[in-house]
C-alpha cells in the first residue's frame, strides 16, 4: 500500500515535510468550513491544515470554489458555518483589515488614482509605520521585484507583467503571516508566466511567508506547490504533495485532473495479502497488482495507469496472462520530445501510450494500423475505488 | 475599566466600526422617509379631512376627546372627485395625452438612440452630448421657446403667411397640439438616453448572425434588436409616461383652458380655490393610477443593477 | 440595404437635433432683436441685456435660485453619495426594499404631488414642532434637496457598480478601514460621478417651478417663478435675453465638465484595460 511506499520514498520526513508528522501543528486550519449562497453550496463541509512556510496550492476546475475559499480565510466572506483558525486563532468575526493575512487580487486591484510607490506604501501608512521606515522599505520591495525604476509611475502606465509586480510587492510589504494568491499569473502569457512561476517560488523562499495559491492550471501548481488540494464542486477530493496526487490519486477524478491517465473498469478475482488481481473485460485482461487492495471479490475498481508507464512493443511479450493488451495504432501525435499513440484495443477500449523519442535520426518505430501489445509492471498501476 | 485607557480617537474608532453601517444607511435612510414618504401619509390624512376657513385651512383629523383619539374619516372629497366629471375627464386626458406623447417620443427617440449607438467612437460622445445638454438647460425656458413658435403672431404663423400658403393664421398655440410638441420635446432625451444605453450595450454580431442566418434587415430589427432593447424601452417610456401624467407647465403654458390635466387640476384646487383636502385627495387618486408604473419602473431599475453587477 | 438604413437613421438624427436645438437657437436670437415683437426682425441691439440687469424683482429671484442652488445641490450630495454607497455596496439588510423604492421614486414623481404633499409636511410640522416656522428658502432648500439627493444616489449608484470591487477589498485587506477606504480609495476614483451629481442636482434645483411655488413663502421667490409669472402672459423680449445667458452659462459648465470626466473616464479605462503600447 501507499504507506509503505512513501516510508521509502521520504526519509527525513518530519522536519521538510511536517503533513507527515502527527505531532506538528498547523499554521491554519480549515474545520468543517461550508460557504452556501441562497441554497448553493459553494464550499462544501472542506477540513483543510496548511503548515507554515508551504507554497499550498488550491487546484480544481472553474467555479468549484477556490476563490471563495480563499475569500473566506481572507475575511471577504463568512462561512456559513465551520471554523478557520490561523496561527491559532479564530478568525470568526475578525475582519479583512484585522486578519494577518495579504491578498494579490486576480485583476491586481492596484489603486489607479496612486504611483506605484504609494500602492506598494499603501498597507504601511495604515499601520501608521513612519515615514523614513516607509521609505526604506518600499525601496528595498520594489527592489526585489525589480520594480524600482518604475516608482513614481501609475498603475495605467505599467504592462501587465509590471503591474503583477507590484500587487505582489503591496500584499508582501506588511510581512503578512499568509500570502493569498488568487491565479496570480492567470493574466500573464505562457512565457511570463513559466519564468515568473520561478521568481515567485525564489522570493517565497526568501521572505519566508506561507503561500495560499489558487490555480486552474495542473502544471502551475505542480510545479511551483508545496502540497496541492483538488477540489471538485466545493469539495476536496485529495491533499497531497504533487509527487503523492500524480502517483497516488485516491480518485477518478484526481487521476484525471493531474495528468493524463487510462482507467481500465474492472472487478476484483483474487485478493491476497501481497497481491490482488482485477479482470477486466472492458481491456479483455486480467490486471496483477503488486499489493493488497481493500474491497471484497467482485467489486468494481478501476486500474489507472499513466500513459508514460505503458510499454509498446510490436511484437508479442513472453508473458501474456497478466498487464498486457494487444491492439491496433489508430493516432500518432508526435510532440517533439515524446509521442503519443492511440490504441485500439481489440475490445474496442482506446488507450493511450507515450514514449520518448531519444534518438533524432531514427526511423518512426510504427505507423498506423500496425498491431502492438501494450504492457505494464505490477506496480504501475493505481487501484482506484470511485 | 480597559475603556478608561483608550484615547478618544480609538474610542470614535470603535464606535463606528460598531455602529458605522447603521449610520451610513440611517442618515439617508431617514431624511427620504421624513421628507419623502412621511409627506404621502399627511396627503393621505388630509384628503379625508373638510375643508375650512382656518389656518390651515382643513379640519384636524385627530381629535382629543375624554383624553381618548378619535379619528374623523370624511369620504366627501373622494365622493366629490367620483360625481364631478370634471376630473374624470381630467383624469382620462392626462393618460391619453400621456400616452399618446411617450409614444411620439418613442418614435423620434428610437431612431435617434441607434442612430448615436451605432456611431462612431468620438461622434458619438459628441452626439450623446447634444441630446444630454438641452436636459441640463432650463425646462421652462425649452417650453417657453415654443410660445413663441406656436403662437398666433409666432415664428410658424408669420412664416406661413409671409410665404402666402394660409392667409388667416393657425391656431396652434392652446391647443392639445401644442402640448404634445411640449411633452415631447421636453422629454425627448429621457427617452434617448436609457434607450442608447441598451442598444449600445447590444453585441452587433447578434444582428449579423440573425442576417447570416437568413434574416431579412427587417425580420433581424424586429426579431433580435427591438426583443434586446425592451429594457431601454420600457424604462425610457415609464421615465416620459409618468412625469408627463401629472405635468403642470406645459399645460399650462402651451395648452388651451380647455385642455385638462390632472397637474392643472390639483395647481388649480390648490392655488386658485385653496381647497386643500380637494388638492389632496386628486394628488391621491394621481398617486393611486401611477402606483403600478412607478412600482415597475423600480423594479427595471433594480434588475437593470443587478445585470451590471 | 446598408445605405439605406444608414440615410434613415441620419436623416433620425439631423431632424431629432434639430428639432432639439431650433427652438433654443431662436430664443438666442431673438434675445438680440431691437424690438419687441418676436415675429419681426428689427435690428441688432443688447437693450433687453440691460433692462434685464435693472429689472431688480429679477435678480433677486436670481439671486434666491442661486443661494437655493448650491445649498441643496452640497446638501443633496451629502445625502445622496452614503445613499449611493448603501444602494451598491451593502448588500441585503432589512427595509433595502424601501430604501430602493425612496430613491426611485422621485426620479418620476409628479412635480405636483411632490410639491404638495411636502407642503403639508411642512404645514403639519409646524403645527406640532413649531419647525420651520414660516416657510422661505430653507423649506424651498429642504425640498430640493430631497429629489436631488435621489438623483445623486442613482449617479454614484452606477458609478460605483461599474467600478472593480477588489480595489477596495484590496485596500482593507491591507488594513484599512470601512471608513477610510471609503475617503483614500473610493471617494477619489468617483470624484467625476460626484461632480456630475452636484452640477445636475445645481441645475434641477435652478430649474424647478412646481415644488417651490408648493413651499416657497412670501418674499422667497425663485427665478424660475419670477419667469413663469411674466411668461403666462406671453413672450417677453427680457426673458429672452434672461433665457439666453442660462442657456450660455449652462453649456459652457455642461461642456467643461464633460471635458473632464471624459478625461479622466479615458484614464482609468486605459488602467483597466492595461495598454502596453
Ligand atoms: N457572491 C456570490 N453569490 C452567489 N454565488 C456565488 C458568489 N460567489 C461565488 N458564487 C458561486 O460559487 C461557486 C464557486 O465560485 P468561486 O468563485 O469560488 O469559483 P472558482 O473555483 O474560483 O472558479 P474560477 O476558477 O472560475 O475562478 C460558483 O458556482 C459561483 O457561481
Ligand atoms: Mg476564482
């Protein structure tokens, strides 16, 4: 099972990652939150422990949530009913301006009647920080988002990247104890975007804040997170760290949202203490696991396995019983650095396979219609149960 | 006390973090009900009440009597205003004219909003310009421009008869005429105005798909752009039709003695017969009729905000 | 096709404005005839100019519209931006419905039922408060202020619906309060709506005739009742004259204002909308 890998996979577990020790606490803590507007639950019955200095990422489709969630440890919204405590601290009826939390606003929200530098001052002036200290602070912020040049503009005079920059350096200015991040890049285009993703992540590590990041986009936050949650209609489906949701999605959905993946629906014959066997008649196989899995014979599950730890071969492998299907190249689609191909089961299932192409002068290895046996390790599949 | 420590800034701090919202809805809040609604309920006491030579002239509608309230509720006013049909007719003429004059409006007006809609980015500011500036100049003085056009020695006459077409002068001027062209010409840009801001809202490649789809220009005008302009529509109507219902200038100014308005109606029982519990009661009847337009054009308005929002 | 509808709606437009502009461009005129017949065209002269200036009843009329003007035009905006605010940015609370309904309401409310119903108001109120005693300039204020305040509430209403609210979301997530969001942040970014709401709400108070024959009292006469009295019996070359510098002074603000809200309109959509050229 998953325990046993992850004791494998992480040595020094506790002091890196502190999701894996039971005794550490959490710098904020989600209770049994719910968000209802008129009858619809926006955010349903979500439990949720964020530790500090994580960059934790909220990954879900369009209006599953995120935002609201995120509105509501900022204090934009009161829950319906649950409790948020940060630090400790419960923040039921502590307003926005109160919560030791900052905000970088989807649209930015930069003040369009102020220069940059009174936008980046903004949160000093209200703590009534003096001024010599504004001074040098604002300097030393707009320095690290190498937004210096630009101080004495105004927000219509920046370009988008610009004007990123600087709502990030006003949500830093006031050291915030959590930094919320709504699709922080969501207005950038994709090269901006990949080298920004980086720069966050390198002033994140310097400055030390706990992050809070919402995102749409699957690469985005496996790149840059922490830990990711994936939340489906109000609810999160899965917390893990990226490495955990890609290579041990507890769910359909989880499995398809990060990454590709093929699920083969299948019922379980045999089940043993060290192995387990799914026959599916979908893939017209018998599926061998390399672990218990917990259910009884003949229930449904599914097998997902990631297109990448599929094996092709164009001719028949020694051993057919168990993790192998044979069928016909239907597509090719060739990325540059790998290809994928679409199978055609003989069962009429379609799978998809991808391999790396290592060598620039070899010849297409297949071609449509050419019959292949796809075939898979015990151990590359997930055993899923929803 | 910890109160005791607080300087006094802090202490107003906290009193309208606390009470802040309250005040800030209440201060309007209150001035509209004391100045606003407050009003229709002394209207609607002092309609049930008889005239009197007093000061003020009407008889108390409370009464203390035996350290007890009595309440006097006199129906003649209202029995009055049903048996004399003077203001029935007044009634009935106001709605006709009313409407007959929204609908003008419309008319001019329609053209004109999708004229200034579908113009181009700095002759269209101009343009919406010249429609919002006559409303921003003076109504009476846009009315009285008209005494002077329409009148029996006006600039129409003299025109006319200089030019040999009529040799006896028109009568224009005090004419139900004459107040049409007042109504509509004073009213014109509330009409425009609401109607602009729907139909420049309106995507135009909505009437090129109607168009790709087969739709004659016609068939498109009438099947998608005049079904998406029903808001503008309907609240630049409600904004002509209901002010126009109970207007007094124009009438008066630019009407005949014979041409009744309810407006006319209640300035005149109010001003020239000082009879205010009459004045009252036709304002109440006034209010009564417009009740369900003024209700319906509230609730276009606050759809119309909860589109933009 | 094209063509066609595009001659209608010119042809919409040429006669639309004209019929808006010819009767004001006649009154302009006939402002500068030498005598007093409007009909006949006979010669230049600013004499009516200056019987107008030594007609004293007049500009004392005036001069009560003006004073009028700008109390309840200030006052109205007191009244009428937390109406505004309350009406886009606080959400449910218990009587909005009402609330909504106040400020409606008299955006269309016969003059005359306005007039009069405040008039009874003021008539009761002195019966048994003994305020305002008498009525005059301050009831003619009250008045005003009360419609004008709708007007601005509906201005600043838009204004502020049409405005991203995570500008001021943003300013309280960084540790201001209601109130001072209220005048560092958003006061600031509607300071063209308030412009446009005191100049309409001056130019609704000069204008009005109805509500302040309703509540005016002895020696508290207004310009536009002084107007009335002398237009009922007919054209008066002097009310041309009066009527033209309206008309003058009017524009020139009308046009200065729009000049600047546009400017700074255009401003804040190239911020929105992020111009990187
Ligand atoms: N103020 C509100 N009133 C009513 N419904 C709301 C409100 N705010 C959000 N919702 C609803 O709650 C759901 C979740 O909204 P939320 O903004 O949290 O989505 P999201 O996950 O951020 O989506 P996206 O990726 O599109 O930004 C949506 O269905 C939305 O329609
Ligand atoms: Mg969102």
């Amino acid at each position: 099972m998953p325990e046993a890998v992850l004791e494998r996979a992480h040595e020094d577990v506790h002091k890196t990652q502190p999701w894996n020790n039971p005794d550490a606490v959490p710098y904020i803590r989600f209770e049994n939150v719910t968000k209802k507007f008129g009858d619809f639950y926006a955010v349903d019955d979500v439990s949720l422990d964020i530790y500090r200095h994580e960059l934790f990422a909220l990954l879900g489709g369009s209006g599953c949530g995120k935002t609201t969630l995120l509105r509501m440890l900022a204090g934009f919204e009161e829950p319906t009913s649950g409790k948020i405590y940060i630090d400790g601290v419960d923040m039921a009826g502590v307003p926005a301006y109160e919560r030791p939390t900052n905000m970088m606003f989807q649209s930015y929200a930069l003040f369009p009647h102020m220069t940059v530098e009174q936008n980046v001052a903004f949160g000093l002036v209200q703590d009534g920080v003096s001024r010599s200290e504004i001074k040098e602070l604002v300097a030393e912020m707009l320095g690290l988002v190498q937004m210096s040049k630009f101080a004495k503009r105004k927000p219509h005079q920046l370009s988008g990247g610009q004007r990123q920059r600087v709502a990030l350096a006003r949500s830093l200015i006031k050291r915030p104890k959590v930094l919320l991040l709504d699709e922080p890049l969501g207005a950038l285009d994709k090269k901006l975007r990949e080298q920004t993703q980086f720069e966050l992540v390198n002033i994140q590590e310097k400055v030390g804040t706990t992050f809070v990041m919402v995102t749409h986009d699957q690469e985005e936050a496996m790149t840059m997170a922490s830990r990711i949650a994936v939340m489906n209609e109000g609810v999160i489906s899965q917390t893990g760290t990226p490495f955990e949701l890609y290579e041990y999605p507890n769910s359909r959905y989880t499995a398809n949202f990060l990454g590709q993946v093929n699920l083969l629906e299948g019922v379980l014959v045999d089940d043993d203490e060290k192995y387990a066997v799914i026959k599916s008649d979908e893939a017209n196989c018998d599926i061998y696991i390399d672990h218990a899995v917990q259910g009884h014979e003949g229930m449904t599950f599914w097998a997902a396995i990631r297109p990448e730890r599929l094996r092709l071969t164009k001719t028949e492998p020694e051993e057919t019983k168990y993790n192998c299907v044979s069928g016909k190249i239907e597509e090719i689609g060739y990325l540059g650095g790998i290809s994928t191909y679409h199978v055609r089961l003989e069962s009429g299932k379609r799978i998809k396979v991808t391999e790396p192409n290592t060598g620039r002068h070899n010849e297409p290895t297949y071609t449509w219609e050419d019959r292949v046996w796809v075939s898979w390790e015990a151990g590359a599949a997930s055993v899923l149960n929803k | 006390m910890s109160s005791d420590k607080l300087t006094l800034k802090q202490r107003f701090d906290r009193w309208m973090i606390k009470h802040g919202r309250v005040l800030v809805i209440g201060i309007p809040y209150f001035w509209l009900f004391l100045f606003f609604l407050v009003p229709f309920l002394i209207v609607l006491k002092i309609s049930f009440s008889v005239a009197e030579y007093a000061q003020p002239p009407y008889t108390p509608l409370f009464e203390w009597i035996d350290e007890g309230i009595t309440i006097t509720l006199n129906f003649g006013n209202y029995l009055f205003l049903l048996s004399d049909s003077l203001y029935a007719t007044a009634y009935l003429n106001s709605i006709r004219i009313a409407a007959i004059s929204t609908i003008i409006t419309l008319l001019i007006g329609y053209p004109m909003a999708y004229g200034i809609a579908r113009a181009r980015g700095s002759m269209r500011s101009v343009l919406l310009m010249l429609v919002i500036l006559p409303f921003w100049t003076s109504f009476l003085i846009r009315v009285y421009a008209w005494i002077g056009i329409l009148d029996r020695e006006g600039l129409i006459n003299a025109f006319l008869l200089w030019t040999g077409i009529i040799s006896e002068p028109l009568i224009m001027r005090q004419t139900e005429f004459a107040v049409y062209v007042g109504i509509v010409y004073t009213y014109l840009p509330f009409m425009i105005l609401p109607l602009y801001s729907t139909l420049e809202k309106m995507d135009v490649s909505l009437i090129e798909a109607a168009l790709d789809l087969g739709c004659k220009p016609w068939q498109a005008f009438v099947k998608v752009t005049l079904p998406l302009s029903m808001p503008g529509i309907l609240a630049g109507s409600l904004l002509v039709f209901i002010p126009a219902v109970g207007e007094f200038v124009i009438p008066e100014l630019l009407g005949g003695p014979n041409t009744l308005m309810i407006g006319r109606t209640l300035w005149n029982e109010f001003f020239a017969n000082r009879d205010w519990p009459i004045a009252s009661a036709v304002a109440i009847a006034m209010l009564l009729f417009l009740v369900v337009p003024i209700m319906w054009f509230q609730h276009i308005q606050t759809k119309q905000e909860e589109r933009e929002q | 096709m094209n063509g066609k509808r595009s001659t209608f709606l010119i042809s919409a437009l040429v006669f639309g404005f004209a019929f808006l502009y010819v009767p004001i461009l006649l009154v302009i005129i006939y402002s500068f005839n030498e005598g007093k017949l409007v009909t006949v065209w006979a010669g230049f002269s600013t004499k009516w100019y200056v019987s107008l200036f030594n007609n004293d009843g007049m500009i004392d009329a005036a001069w009560n519209s003006l004073r009028i003007g700008v109390m309840s035009a200030t006052l109205a905006l007191a009244l009428g931006t937390p109406a505004g605010l309350v009406m886009s940015r606080f959400g449910r609370f218990k009587g909005r419905t009402m609330f909504s309904g106040m400020i409606a309401a008299p955006l269309v409310m016969p003059e005359v039922i306005t007039g009069l119903s405040l008039l009874l108001l003021f008539v009761t109120l002195e019966q048994l408060v003994g305020w305002p005693a008498g009525r005059g300039l301050s009831t003619i204020t009250i008045a005003h202020t009360t419609f004008c305040a709708a007007y601005v509430a509906v201005v600043v209403q838009s204004r502020l619906s049409g405005m991203d609210i995570s500008v001021e979301e943003a300013a309280m997530d960084l540790g201001a309060k209601p109130a001072k969001i209220f005048f560092v942040i958003t006061l600031p970014m509607i300071l063209p709506a308030l412009l446009a709401g005191w100049l309409l709400s001056f130019t609704l108070s000069l204008d009005d005739l109805v509500i302040a024959s309703f509540v005016a009292g002895p020696g508290s006469t207004t310009l536009p009742m002084k107007v009335f009295s002398s237009v009922r019996l007919g054209v008066s070359p002097e009310i041309n004259a009066l009527a033209t510098l309206i008309i003058l002074t009017v524009s020139i603000m009308i046009v200065i204002a729009s000049f600047l809200i546009l400017r700074s309109e255009r401003m804040r959509n190239r911020a929105a909308n992020g111009s990187d050229a």
